[in-house]
C-alpha cells in the first residue's frame, strides 16, 4: 500500500464567497460551483483543492467544530515577480478581503504577503526576490 498526497480540503461556511475568492486567484471551478455544497478545482500537476461547507461535513460529522485561532494552516501561492505579489494583495485587500500581512521583503529572499479567505484561511502570496541562474 502507499497512499499519495491527491488533493488539500478546506472546510467553509460561504460556498459562494469562497469559490469568488479562488476563482480570482486563477482557481477554475466549474460553473455552478458556487451552488453546491462540495467544489472541486484542478490543480497543476494533479491535485485538487476541494471545498466543503460546514454543513456537509456536519452531514457525516455531527459533532464538528469549525477550528478557534487561525495560523494552523495556509495555501502558498508563487507569484512571477514582487510587483506582483503587491498587486494582488493590493487588488485583494481593495476589494475587502483581510489582509494579514503586508507584502514585504523576507529574511529568505521572498517578496512575501499573506491574506485571508472568507473563512480566514491564510492565502500566501509570495515571489522570489533574485531569479535562479
């Protein structure tokens, strides 16, 4: 037996502004998928990012809890060049997502930012600092 790694779940309680808020980071969910209580987009090189509401996963789950605190967890999103890490924290925060950290240089050689989805999920966005030779 050897299980692979298929697929990164996140559970949240707005299907429909979850799906807007990947869909604006180039996440293709199909149409509809704002309506439904499960949601599923391709990711590169096979994997899957699902979406569950609450309520589905209460469905088989009766006693879940969402989580209390945030930090546990966060997506990691490359992005081409610094400019545009802070452009999409900008583009995001000005449409009124959270922003929880601010696009700055990082002590790693990273352009860094974070922001959160509707259900406070860390959205990383980062970019090298130098390109690779």
């Amino acid at each position: 037996m050897s299980p692979r790694f298929d697929a990164i779940g996140l559970v949240v309680s707005d299907m429909a502004a979850s799906v807007t808020f990947y869909r604006r980071l180039g996440f293709a969910f199909p149409e509809g998928a704002e309506r439904e209580p499960h949601a599923e987009a391709a990711l590169p090189g096979g994997l899957r990012l699902m979406l569950d509401t609450e309520e589905t996963v209460r469905s088989f789950r009766p006693d879940w809890q969402g989580p209390s605190g945030g930090g546990r967890h966060s997506l990691a999103l490359r992005c081409d060049d610094a400019a545009e890490v802070d452009g999409v924290y900008t583009e995001l925060v000005g449409s009124g997502y959270t922003g929880e950290l601010k696009p700055w240089d990082a002590f790693w050689g990273q352009r860094y930012a974070v922001v959160q989805d509707p259900d406070g999920h860390g959205v990383d966005l980062f970019a090298p600092l130098t390109k690779p030779y």
